[in-house]
C-alpha cells in the first residue's frame, strides 16, 4: 500500500495542493465549514429522533426536506477530504485518527442505512410523537455518537501523538 | 492605545498557561468547539432557510427560530467557553493575526445580527448566513495565519 501512497504523493496535482500557500487551507477551511451544511443538519434530525429538539415538526419532513441538503454537504465533505486525502495520502494512511475515522464513517452509514430500511419504513405510525420508539432514539444516538467521533478524530488527525 | 501588553497578560494567565502547557488540552477544547460549530452550523442553515422558502417549508418560520434558539444560543455559548481558553493559550499569536480581528468583528456584527434582528426577510438571511460563516472561515484561517 506505501509505495502505491508515495506514487500518488509524488503526482504533480498532490504537490500542488501540499505547497500552495493558497489552495490548502482554501480546500481545508472548505471540508472544515461544510461540517455545519452535513454534520449540523444531520444532529438535527438525530436530535429530533432521541426527542431533543423540534419535537412538533414530524420525522418524515425533516428527513424530506433537509436530508437531501446534508447529502449535499455530503458530497462536497467526500470531495474536500479526497483532495486532502491526495495531499499527503502517506502521512493519512498511517495515522491512527484516519483510520478510526474511516471506521466510524463506516459505522455511520451502516447506522443511516439500517435505519432507513427498517424502522424509518413504518415512519407514519409514530412520525408525529414528541417522543419516538426505542429503536428510532437508539439509531439517532448511534448517530450522534458516530459523526461526533469522526468529527474529533478529524481534528486529532493533525497532531503527531502517535506518529 | 497600545493592546499588545493585554493580549501578553491574556497569555500569561493562569488558564492561557495550562492550555499552552500542556499537550492534549488545545486539541480536545478544539473537538468540542467544532463539535459546537457543526450543531450551529446546522441550527443558523435550518432557521434561514427556512426564511428563504427552503428547507423545512411546512414548518411556521417564527416557531422554527423559537424551537432552535435554545440550541441555537446553547452551542454559541460552548463556543465562546471553548474559545476563550484556546485564545488565552495564543493570546500574542492572536494579537498578531489578521484572521483573529476579523473573526472577532464579523463575530460582533452576526451575534448582533442574529440577536436584535425582527426583520424575516429573505435578504437578512442571506446576511445572517453570509456572517456566521464568514465567522467560521476566518476562524480556520487563525491557523494559517
């Protein structure tokens, strides 16, 4: 897997990213701001599935109507990250906060996905309750918990404690 | 009048000591402030929105600002307790950063904004989105700068 990373690190368009004074933090502030767009509107729809926040607002209209905006923030994280990922893809891969990062980001998904194909399918039977059944509050905590760690391993990444 | 000699004091404090000291404080402060950014992000994204037709439109714009202000305020206040000790660490370095002035006035102008503003306007969310994250990216930029 190294020499393959230290190929890709050797590509013109990683040393670009890495020593540019401008494209860098442009591409990092970038992946650092789109945390309110994706993660912000996901906690609010988890927060609204533990029973924490918009209580009066029914679970199926904030998955309709702000789910596709944090999939757009989704998508410009995944971008933003690959770049950053491009930049110095060495120094990722063999970070221990990358790693769990990826496994979180995993976790999160499996989460999303077994949410959406089981209890979110009888949605209208408790969509309006201040208070939604067990499984929905495990799954919006899972959540929670999930994009919460793989916001601080982000952060962790930077700092060399355990290169 | 001359600020330098403050902003020394500010990183000579106790507090502003401890963080610079010591290895794993600025780093876990920092997870929780972008903890906190990401849940106003998310609150201040839902709430103008909102007042531009987008986003939760069946929901009353008024009672959709009234159910988020707690979290709204909540997550501001986390970021200002977070930041403070981060900013007391690197008080000088700070003093020194363009990014950090900016930060701090755009900072003014959004809590002023956000706090006294009746206007529902579509213009004034525009404004109220185009501050907080003006905020945030000159916030990153302190690092850069």
């Amino acid at each position: 897997m190294i020499p393959l990373l230290q190929w890709i690190e050797a590509t013109s368009g990683s040393i670009a990213i890495r020593e540019s004074i401008l494209l860098y933090p442009v591409i990092e502030s970038t992946h650092v701001l789109t945390l309110g767009l994706f993660a912000g509107i996901i906690a609010l729809l988890d927060l609204r599935l533990v029973g924490a926040a918009l209580r009066t607002v029914p679970v199926s209209q904030i998955a309709t109507r702000l789910l596709p905006i944090a999939l757009g923030g989704f998508v410009i994280m995944v971008v933003s990250g690959a770049l950053l990922f491009y930049s110095s893809p060495v120094r990722a891969y063999t970070n221990i906060f990358f790693r769990v990062k990826l496994v979180l980001i995993l976790l999160a998904g499996l989460n999303a996905l077994l949410f959406h194909l089981t209890i979110f399918r009888d949605v209208a039977g408790w969509d309006t309750l201040a208070q939604p059944p067990p499984r929905a509050r495990m799954a919006g905590l899972a959540s929670l918990t999930f994009w919460s760690g793989v916001i601080i391993c982000g952060r962790m990444q930077a700092y060399k404690w355990f290169e | 009048m001359e600020l330098l000699p403050l902003f020394q004091w500010f990183e000579a404090t106790f507090i502003g000591t401890k963080v610079r000291e010591s290895l794993w404080m600025f780093p876990v402060i920092e997870c929780v402030h972008l903890l906190a950014l990401a849940l106003l992000g998310g609150t201040i994204l839902a709430v103008d929105l909102r007042r531009l037709g987008l986003g939760l439109k069946e929901q009353n714009a008024a009672d959709l600002n009234r159910q988020l202000h707690p979290w709204m305020s909540g997550s501001v206040a986390m970021l200002i307790l977070t930041g403070i000790p981060m900013f007391l660490s690197e008080a000088v370095k700070c003093y020194y950063s363009p990014p950090f002035w900016y930060k701090m006035g755009l900072l003014a102008v959004a809590y002023t904004f956000t706090l006294r503003r009746r206007a529902e306007s579509r213009p004034a969310a525009v404004v109220s989105l185009g501050l907080w994250f003006s905020v945030a990216f000159a916030g990153r930029w302190i690092a850069f700068y």
